[in-house]
C-alpha cells in the first residue's frame, strides 16, 4: 500500500465492532467481530494489521498509539442515498412525493445553476455527513454538471470517498431544471472522464426517475453504462403509489416499474435503487437475479408517508438484495445514519418482524459498502481496506450514560444490548471521532 513513509504508520487502542459476514444470512457468532481491547494499526490511509492488543502490542510497541476509553470504534457509516442540494429544504411540510418535488424540491434545486452557491451548499452538507460518522455516500446532485464539479471539488479536499452525478431529467419538471438527452449524455461524459476514480471520487450516471426522463434518455443513459461499465446507476425506484401508477402510463409497454430501467439497460450489478417501497415480488426476483442493490431510506418513507419498505422480503434467503441504509435528505428527515437504523428498526416493527442491532448497524457498514460495490474498499477492518473509522460514545449523554452504563460489554448478548441503545437514543451527540482514510478528520 503506497510509500513506506514510516511516519504515517500509527495505530488506534480500543473497543472495536465490524462484520466479517452478513448477519441476515450467517448467525452472529459467525458475523459479529467483537474486540474488547484492540490494536487497528494505519499505513497511508489503510489498514495494515488489525487484532486483539494483547497479539499485536510486541510487534508495534513503538507505533505513535490513540486509545480510545469507553468508546465503540466501527468502520464509517455509508449512506447509500441522499441529495446534496436538498441541505436547505429538509422538514418541508405537508405534502407526499409528487408535490413535495413541485412544490419545494424543484424550486430549491434550480439555485444551484449557481457554482459558487453549490460549494457552499456542499461544504455544509459534507460538514454535516461527517458530524454524523457518514464517511461515504452515494449523492444526487442537480442537472446542472456545475453543481457536481462543486460537490466533488469540496470531497477531493476532505480526501472522501463519495459517489456523486448529475441529474438526467427532460420532462415533467420547470424548464430551468431540463437538459435534453444528447446534452444529458455529454455532460455526463465529460463528468465521468473529470472525475470518475479521481483520487477517491467515484461517478454514478442518475436519471432522477423514470417520470422525468423520456425512452431516449434512460436508453442513453444504458450507453454511458456500457461505455464506462464500473460507473453506478442510481436512481428512485417505486416509492409512492401515485408516481407507479404515472409510470404505468407514461411507459404501457413496460409489465413494471423496474422493466422500465431494465429495457434501457439500466438493471445491473452497480444499480442502486432509492426506496422499491412499492416492489413487486417479481422485481424483487428479478433485483436479486441482476444483483443490483436497493437503498432503504425509512425517515424518508415516513416523512413522505410513502410506506413501509419489506426488507424481510429483499434479505430473504430466496432472493437475497444487496441492500443498504439511505438518509434521503431532504426528504429524510435526519443525517444522522444512527437515527436512520432506529427508524429502520421501527418500519420493520410496523411489519410484525424484528431488526437486531447488529443486523441494523451492518446495514449501516459492510452491508452499505457491498451494495455500492466497494467492499473490497470500505465495510470492515480488513487489512488493506481504507482507514474510514467511527469512534462513537455509547454513554454520551446523560441518558445514554445510565442506559448503556455496562459499557463495555462482556458478552455478545450485552454488546448487542448495548448497541440497540446507542441506535435508539444516539445521534450526532454520540459521535466522538471520525478518521478519513486514517486522518482524524472529525472530533465532538
Ligand atoms: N423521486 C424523484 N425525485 C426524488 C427526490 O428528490 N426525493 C425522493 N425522495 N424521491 C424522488
Ligand atoms: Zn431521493
């Protein structure tokens, strides 16, 4: 891994959480790796050796060491879909899906025609992200290709690794928020060949659904895929009745929603889909054959009153769906990937079934990294991965103090108690430091 410049070697003492398999599919003896006292040793932004104190201490006994005290370290949170313009717009009141988007998403993204304006915006929202323990995320940004030079030129700085695009859309939105497809197609190009795999920036070709893109758009967005087949595909997918009965008239010759993606090429192994709130069996079937990935955005569905997205269904053993958790500011109502698990929790509750801690904070992770196809990257301690780490306070406040108050745990079973209660009560009040490839890169 890069230069042996040994002054960047450095290690990280504490209490550390990941997962070595996917605990919806393996028991958690089999998928929760759990280091009461443990030694995460840091090569140029990588990690070069990870275990328990007592095995490595001897052989790094003159590393430059941070110990963390009664702090839970896990891999950085990845929020696996969001909008970066809609920072500003995030708690707009009263409407669902369709009028939300006229009334304040549409408005509020026509001001970022502006570069300078889109900085901003981006240098607040990244701010925030990291606040929150996101070190990664998978973002929209709005059809002006300014608006994406603007969010990547801010990520580069802060050396994230971030997954950004521009919006395709020709129709069904104010003019000064259309391209058309060959100006679609462009830009889109020149913004891949700009920035895809710069440094730690990644690119994701994002019509913004199917309502707002003609047959000619999302069939050109299939030929960015095809000429750059390691770019993503992101994009919404079924979320509110009203937008899949739209989308069964404006596409008759579509037998579904997804069918729409898929006629155009669009359903493949780097897809990420927002929401599938109102997926069919046989979509879910076919996402599962097609292995692309569907980010559940539960403050989102709740806020918009979209529903209740079946992730007993996308993680059955049937038809397993690479699926991660998404904030979907604005229309999720929190940045907080802590937050978004305890909603999740909730939403699966509503559907008589149950989400562990454990289950939930894989999402959050290694789950979030395989269904952005990074997990050779990012998800776990791993040796070799990058350095992204959470160090969070299971007692930060108060309540928090007195509820987690046998922190750290002994077993496997008080770990996991002591997680959902950071899940439920945590925020950013519990996120005490944030490392960015091994760089401390936020602290509370
Ligand atoms: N569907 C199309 N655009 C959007 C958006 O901006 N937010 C959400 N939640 N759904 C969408
Ligand atoms: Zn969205």
């Amino acid at each position: 891994m890069g230069s042996k410049n040994p002054s960047s070697l450095h290690a990280i003492r504490g209490t550390f959480l990941d997962f070595i398999n996917d605990p919806f599919y393996a028991s958690d003896a089999d998928s929760v790796r759990y280091i009461s006292d443990g030694l995460l040793v840091v090569e140029n932004g990588a990690i070069a050796d990870f275990g328990t104190y007592d095995d490595l201490h001897n052989r790094y006994a003159n590393l430059p060491t941070e110990t963390y005290f009664n702090k839970l370290i896990t891999p950085g949170f990845i929020d696996t879909h969001i909008h970066y313009p809609q920072y500003e717009m995030v708690a707009a009141y009263g409407e669902q899906l369709l009028e939300w988007l006229n009334k304040y998403t549409f408005p509020t993204e026509g001001k970022f025609h502006d570069y300078a304006y889109a900085q901003k915006i981006a240098a607040l929202f990244l701010d925030e992200l990291l606040k929150n323990g996101t070190t990664t995320a998978l973002v929209f940004a709005t059809v002006h290709p300014q608006s994406v030079d603007a969010f990547f030129e801010v990520a580069s700085r802060l050396n994230l690794r971030m997954i950004c695009g521009k919006v395709l859309m020709n129709r069904y939105a104010p003019d000064f928020l259309t391209d058309t497809p060959q100006r679609a197609y462009e830009e889109s190009k020149k913004l891949i060949q700009k920035w895809h795999n710069n440094g730690r920036l990644l690119y994701a070709v994002t019509p913004r659904f199917a309502i707002t893109s003609t047959d000619e758009q999302l069939r050109l967005a299939g030929q960015l895929l095809q000429e750059f087949p390691d770019v993503y595909l992101h994009t919404h997918l079924s979320e509110n009745l009203q937008e899949v009965e739209w989308v069964a008239e404006l596409f008759p010759n579509s037998k579904s929603y997804l069918d729409v993606y898929d006629r155009a090429g669009l359903v493949g192994k780097t897809s990420v889909f927002a929401h599938g709130v109102q997926l069919t069996d046989e979509e879910f079937q076919r996402l599962s054959h097609a292995k692309a990935a569907i980010s559940f955005c539960p403050t989102s569905n709740l806020f918009l009153g979209s529903g209740l997205f079946k992730l007993h269904t996308a993680k059955s053993a049937t038809m397993p769906i690479k699926v991660g958790l998404g904030t979907d500011i604005g229309a999720g109502t929190s940045f907080s990937m802590l937050q978004t698990m305890s909603e999740a929790y909730k939403v699966v509750q509503l559907q008589n079934q149950s989400l562990s801690a454990f289950k939930a904070l894989f999402l959050a992770t290694l789950g979030g990294a395989i269904a952005l196809s990074l997990d050779d990257k990012l998800g776990n301690f791993d040796p070799g991965k990058e350095a992204d780490f959470v160090v969070l306070d299971p007692q930060a406040t108060p309540l928090m103090a007195v509820r987690n108050q046998g922190f750290p745990a002994k077993s496997r079973e008080e770990l996991s108690d002591q997680v959902f209660g950071t899940l439920m009560l945590g925020d950013d009040r519990a996120i005490h430091a944030v490392y960015v490839a091994g760089t401390l890169a936020h602290q509370k």
